[in-house]
C-alpha cells in the first residue's frame, strides 16, 4: 500500500554532515506525520526527530544540530544531520503515518540506512 525509499546513509568523518531523504509512495490520502528513528548496535530503536504538520520534535542529543524538514507536495521527508559525532553511528529508519485509501491510519517503516561516523 505505502513504501518508503530512504536515500543518503554512508560513512562521514567527525563534523561532518550528511542529509537523509525519505520518500512516501502508494495509496496515501493524507500524511500525519513523519520521522526518524534510529537504531544503534546493541540498543533500542530510538526517536531523532519527528515533524507533524509545521511542528517539529528532536531527541535533546540533536537538537541544534540536526534539522526535520518535509517537502509535502512530494510526501519526502529530510533529515540534514551536521557536527556528526561517533555517538551518531547507527541504522536510520524513516517512519510515517498516514491516511490510505479507505480512510486507515498506519504507520509504515522505511528499510533502515547506515550511518557510519568515523575518522
């Protein structure tokens, strides 16, 4: 019904940046919200940031230095990620929640994009 195709991930040297994009296709009526989450070796899936309407919500250990944005006439989603640290290697995975045809809310999961912070 709805697919995500994450673009962006690779390998970034300390201080870097790097923009992930996320693009929502298929029987989308309307989109509530999207995301970002990440997932570290050995940890939880946790949230980066999120963007609901013009309303933005970041993890406190990326706020100030990553940037939520969305482009709605195309359902994409962006994350500009700058002074990249280690700490910030992980598998990044795009979230959205959306209206289908046949008026059902779901959330969807993009495949997940490595993030690799290292010099």
């Amino acid at each position: 019904q709805v697919q995500l195709v994450e673009s962006g991930g690779g390998l970034v040297q300390p201080g870097g940046s790097l923009r992930l994009s996320c693009a929502a296709s298929g029987t989308i009526r309307s989109i509530y919200s999207m995301g970002w989450y990440r997932q570290a070796p050995g940890k939880q899936r946790e949230l980066v940031a999120t963007i609901m309407s013009s309303n933005t919500n970041y993890a406190d250990s990326v706020k100030g230095r990553f940037t939520i944005s969305r482009d709605n006439a195309k359902n994409t989603v962006f994350l500009q990620m700058n002074s990249l640290e280690p700490e910030n290697t992980a598998v990044y995975y795009c979230r959205v929640t959306c209206t289908v045809v046949g008026g059902v809310i779901n959330t969807y999961w993009g495949q997940g994009t490595q993030i690799t912070v290292s010099s």
